[in-house]
C-alpha cells in the first residue's frame, strides 16, 4: 500500500494523515515506509508476515530490525490510524491495496458494502474482546 502509485488516488483525510505519519517517521529514521509499518507492528506485539516476491523486497522488509520506534511515535501512529479508524476502516487503502478500484458509476456501492462488512468485523472483535476478557480459567478469581 505505502509505495503503489495509485496511492496519489486516496482522498480520505485519515488514510491520508496515516501515509503521511509513516512517510515522516521514514525520513527521520532513514527508512522506507514499508520498513516503519512493520517496525510499527513490531513495537505493538505482533508478528508482522509480509510479502516479499523478490530479494530486493525480503531485504527491504528486514530493514525493520534492528531498530524500534519510540513509544510516542507509536502512539502518534497509533492516534491516526487506530484510534481515528483511519486505515483499518477505509475502503480506499483496501482499494489502493488491492490494486483494483470499482468505476465510478459502481463505487459507491462497492464502498458501502465495504462499509458494513467493515463495521460487522469490527462489531465481532469487540465481541469477541468481551468474550475472550469474561472467560476465566478454573482456580482464577
């Protein structure tokens, strides 16, 4: 998503402040964006698996080693595309990820199916985060 040419497309003002974040936090680290993204997952606890299809991309994707974002840089990536929704919720980086965008006559609709599929996947971790935090082991409190 962080180096497709059709990222000039997106129009949506927090997809655009996220891009912006990570292409700041890569020009004050001397990394690429690809590299802050996965060091972003990284510094938050998860196991990033990215894609790589040729060697120049699996050496990109381990300049995210070795390094770690600061906490308020996390937390400033975090402001913008966490707590705002921005990226995860925003049909036009899926579009822009997948490289496919709907013509303009259909892309509404497409967005707005987008958008409940979106919101119900979301409704579903919250429930599953109420779930997973009510279960208790036998012996604990």
């Amino acid at each position: 998503l962080t180096s497709k040419p059709c990222t000039e497309q997106l129009s949506e003002s927090q997809t655009v402040a996220c891009l912006e974040q990570l292409r700041g936090l890569a020009d004050k680290h001397k990394k690429t964006v690809a590299q802050v993204a996965l060091n972003w997952c990284i510094c938050k606890g998860t196991v990033p698996i990215p894609g790589a299809r040729t060697l120049e991309q699996a050496q990109e994707n381990a300049g995210a080693l070795g390094w770690q974002l600061s906490t308020e840089e996390v937390a400033q990536l975090d402001a913008v595309a966490v707590d705002s929704m921005g990226m995860y919720h925003s049909p036009e980086a899926i579009y822009t990820f997948f490289g496919w965008w709907p013509p303009a006559v259909v892309r509404p609709i497409c967005t707005g199916f987008l958008h409940c599929v979106l919101a119900l996947a979301f409704a579903s971790t919250l429930v599953c985060q109420v779930d997973r935090d009510s279960f208790a082991m036998p012996g604990e409190g």
